[in-house]
C-alpha cells in the first residue's frame, strides 16, 4: 500500500475516496480515529492509501480533479 493523499479536509477525503471507488480504485483510510479524536486543531490528517498496482492510475485521477498538484 502506498500514500496516495494526506488531508485534513474532510471534503476533500470523502471527494477523493468517490472518485476512486466509481473507478473501482480499492482506497484504505488511515488515521480516522485519531483525527477524528483530536478535533478542529488539524494535528493529525487522514491518510488515503492504494496498492502498489492502482497507484500510477489513482494519481491520475485526483489530478485531474484537481487534488493532487503533480505526480510525486
């Protein structure tokens, strides 16, 4: 599994999660709980993960809509 966004915009997370699951990307959060404990102070943001095969195209996408500035 690799890092494919890290946010504490949760609108952001429940966006990238949409598009990569209408284009059957499998994604894994990580880190919901403690974010979700530590509350507004944004310490801590959810990190979204992919496997290694789906992750050349899972970048593609969220560029393409604007969530990631450019391929790492």
């Amino acid at each position: 599994m690799l890092e494919l966004l890290k946010s504490n915009n949760p609108a952001d997370i429940a966006f990238a999660k949409h598009l990569l699951k209408t284009r059957y990307i499998e994604v894994f959060e990580l880190d919901v709980h403690i974010s979700n404990l530590e509350g507004s102070i944004s310490l801590f943001p959810i990190r979204l993960m992919v496997s290694d095969k789906d992750i050349v195209r899972a970048r593609e996408v969220l560029m393409d809509n604007n969530l990631l500035l450019d391929k790492i």
